[in-house]
C-alpha cells in the first residue's frame, strides 16, 4: 500500500494541489496499480522472447531515397514576409 505522504510527494514533484479527498483517490488508486505491477513481477517471462510492440507491427514509409531539394527561392516565394533566405514569423515565446 503506498502512504498518504507517498502520494503528496508525487504530487509535490508534479506540482499539483490535491485535496483531502483526491489524497484519499490517488492513495488507493495507485495502491491498487502497484499490486498489480507485483503480480506482473511473479510471472515466468523466461521463455518469452522480448518485443519492440504487442502487435506484429511493420513500417509503412516510403524508403529514404536521396532526391533534389527546392530552393530556397523556390520555399519562400508564398512567404508573406522574409528576411533573406528566411521566414519572419511571430515570436511566440512568453516570459513567465
């Protein structure tokens, strides 16, 4: 079972503010998670070869083949503005 404090540490280091209640939720909720991951631990997986995926997955892509580029001319000629071979766009970083 994992404690009350346990589950204030996590939410600590995620940053969130729970309530009593939520500390209650969390605390039996993730009891119940790690008991599972105990029974996992249990298991013979000896035998059992390991996998990137659950399913027998393959890449659709197309092959990486080299071909021209366009120019840069080419790229920036729709650009509603520019700055030499470059887009001018909004700053969208904030300060917090």
């Amino acid at each position: 079972m994992i404690t009350r404090d346990e589950v204030l540490h996590i939410a600590k280091l995620a940053k969130l503010k729970l309530s009593e209640d939520e500390v209650e939720l969390f605390q039996e909720q993730l009891g119940r998670i790690l008991e599972y991951f105990k029974q996992l631990e249990r298991l013979d997986t000896e035998h059992v070869p390991p996998m990137k995926h659950v399913l027998n997955v393959h890449t659709v892509l197309r092959a990486d083949e080299p071909r021209s580029s366009v120019s840069a001319e080419e790229a920036l000629k729709n650009a509603p503005k520019r700055r030499d071979n470059y887009f001018v766009v909004p700053k969208v970083v904030e300060k917090t």
